[in-house]
C-alpha cells in the first residue's frame, strides 16, 4: 500500500469539507483544524444556487440537500412601502434554493473521511527544505504536511502568509440577520429596498424564513443602548409584510459589518494556496460567497487529483477562479453600493430603472453565474 501524503485544512467551514469531500481519498491523508471548540456553522440561511448545486450533485449530496431546504422560484424587487419595482422567474436545470447553513455544514461533515480537530489555532507556517510544511499551533502542538489548504475565512492567517494585504475593506454599511418560524407561507424570495437600507427575505423549509437587513452606518456600530431588536424596529418597523413579523419573532439576531478584499492574484506558496473567503471574499450582493467558495474548493481538489501536489495543479486552479471570483467581487460590490443608496434622487431613479427593466434583461445577467458548471471543466 502506498504511503498517502498529508494535507492539512485550515478552517472547518463549507470551503474546506467541500474541498476535503472532493478530493481522492486513497491517495490522500486529510486533517481539518478549526480554532473553534467544536465544528459548527452561525444560525444564518445561506444561498445555493445552480452554480454550487451542480457540485453537490457530483459529490451525491443534492438528494438531501433538497430535501434540508427550500427552493424558490420567483424573486421580487420592492420598496419599503411593498411596491413592486420587478420580478423574474429564474430557470436553470438545477433548482434555486436557500438552506441553514448549519444544516449545509451538517451535511458536508457527515461521514466525512478526515482526521477533525477542534481548538487548534494557526500560529505560523515553515516551510521546510523537501517542500513539506511545518505548522505550529497556539496550543504548542506542531505538526509536518506535505500541502497547507487555508480555507480559514476573511481574515485568513493562511492568507497573511502568501499574500499579506493587510485587513479587509469596510464597505460602509453593516448586516444584521437571523432565521425565524413563521405561522405564513410567502414561497418566494424578495429584496426591498429603503434609504441606505435594505431587507432580503428567503424561504428555507416549512415556513422557516432566512431574512438580512442592511444600514449605512459606522463600522461595526453598537446597537446600545436601545438594544439591537429594538433598533431594528425602529429602522424597519414600517416596513411592508412580513418584514416587521421576521424581526419580531427572532430569537437570535446576528451582526457583522459588510467587508470585502480587493481580488488579489497569487494565492499560492509552495504547498500552500488558498480557497473561498481566504481566497476571494466577497459582499453578499449576488448570494454567491458561498456557491464560488464551493466551485474553488471542488475545482482545487479536482487538480490535485490530476496533478498531484504540484505547481500545475494550483496554477490551473487559480487560472479558471481567479477571473471568475474577480469578476464577482467587483459585481457584488458594485450592487451593494446601489442598494445602499441614500440621496432621495437617485433612489427614485434607481427604482424607475428597476421598474422598467424586462425581467429578461435582469435573467440574462444572473444566468452568467448560474449557468456556470465547474463540474464540466475540462482540466
């Protein structure tokens, strides 16, 4: 039996599960260390969209994915008052759907064939003189690898190793979201529009809905002293059906401020290289940081598996998802600054453009990231 090599998977989120399902078990050895006490996902829905799914189809996990969430297939544009300033039908031979993402996260750990370590936080990467690397640990513990795959987040310390471009890039404005049961059934997914302020709302199973509200504000802003459901109230509370009866009703409200990274080529050093929000990060504007952390992860494991560890194998994968990622970064950042609008002015002519698009035009510009299939890349 041949000795199989060693690679070690810093971050246990869906990048890294994805990239570790992927990849060829007989011929590697795979370990994930997570610096969080044990593996687990934040209480949040995310968006799989055709793109993504067509990777979960391979890795026969679509049947129970489906199964875990729900599928929309309409989409609406409003205004705060509940006008309707678009809709469109998206189509695709793979259905558009949104998830818990700690029931994603569940699926992709599920009888996953890899050594998992909770507690361990990176603090240094050697590289030593045969092309192994040795990684040192908070903890004390070190261990040798022959490949380093950092799918350790937005503020990857695997990335401050390769790339080292300093902190990510506040965009003006912060998130709040949360996952809520609901007594009503709405079947369709909706982003509203406000000043300098938006809601989005979608279905993920069984009347459970998955809903994120932006403001313009300062850099991670406390909600003190009015508490944060109670100033979410008061940002939202006029708003149209049910976005008042989402934020009402949720227990666990999240916050994060929207932050991206100036796409940066180069992910790789030696053995080590970089996948998802490590690699790319992105503002949620297109739903696609997760569904493009799942196409690199599955496309990285799949050049391995070709070429081995070798420089070909990380120079084909950032060929093909280093333009893509690029041009998604820039397009995601470029609808967020949209969204937010606050001059009373442009909203109205942004609403009228809105208004008077064709659905089809709007179809076109989603079926270029939906009908990319990683899957079908010849590599």
């Amino acid at each position: 039996m041949r000795d199989r090599k060693k690679i070690a998977i810093i971050g246990g989120g869906i990048a890294g599960l994805t990239f570790a399902r992927s990849l060829t078990r007989e011929d590697y050895e795979i370990h994930i260390f997570e610096k969080k006490e044990s593996f687990k996902e934040i209480g949040a829905a995310i968006s799989v969209f055709p793109n993504a799914l067509c990777v979960m189809d391979d890795l026969g996990l679509l049947e129970e994915i489906l199964q875990n969430s729900g599928q929309f297939k309409t989409v609406y544009l409003k205004t705060s008052k509940g006008k309707i300033l678009s809709k469109s039908k998206p189509k695709s031979d793979y259905p558009v759907i949104c998830i818990h993402r700690a029931d994603l996260h569940g699926i992709l750990l599920k009888n996953i064939e890899a050594n998992i370590y909770n507690d361990f936080t990176l603090k240094n990467i050697v590289h030593l003189g045969n092309g192994q690397v040795t990684i040192q640990f908070e903890n004390g513990e070190n261990k040798v690898f022959d490949a380093v795959i950092g799918a350790d987040g937005i503020h990857s310390e695997v990335r401050k190793h390769i790339i080292n471009d300093g902190e990510p890039i506040f965009r003006g404005y912060n998130i709040w979201r949360g996952v809520v049961k609901a007594n009503f059934e709405i079947g369709y997914g909706s982003e509203t529009y406000g000043k300098g302020k938006r809601v989005g709302i979608v279905p993920i199973k069984d009347g459970v809905y998955g809903w994120w509200a932006t403001c313009n504000e300062a850099f991670l802003q406390d909600d003190s002293p009015e508490g944060t459901k109670q100033k979410l109230k008061r940002l939202f509370g006029n708003w149209h059906h049910p976005i008042p009866e989402l934020i009402e009703n949720t227990e666990e409200i999240l916050k994060n401020s929207l932050t991206d990274r100036i796409p940066h080529s180069g992910w790789t050093k030696g053995n080590i290289t970089l996948i998802g929000d490590a690699a790319h990060p992105t503002t949620p504007n297109l739903g696609q940081g997760g569904c493009i952390a799942i196409e690199g992860a599955y496309l990285l494991a799949k050049c391995i598996n070709k070429y081995g560890l070798s420089p070909k194998a990380y120079e084909v994968y950032e060929k093909y998802q280093f333009p893509r990622s690029k041009e998604i970064v820039n397009e995601s950042l470029k609808l967020g600054k949209i969204g937010q609008i606050s001059n009373p002015i442009l909203i109205a002519l942004r609403n009228v453009l809105f208004k008077i698009t064709p659905s089809s035009i709007a179809m076109r510009m989603i079926d270029k990231y939906f009908s990319y299939r990683v899957t079908e890349l010849k590599i």
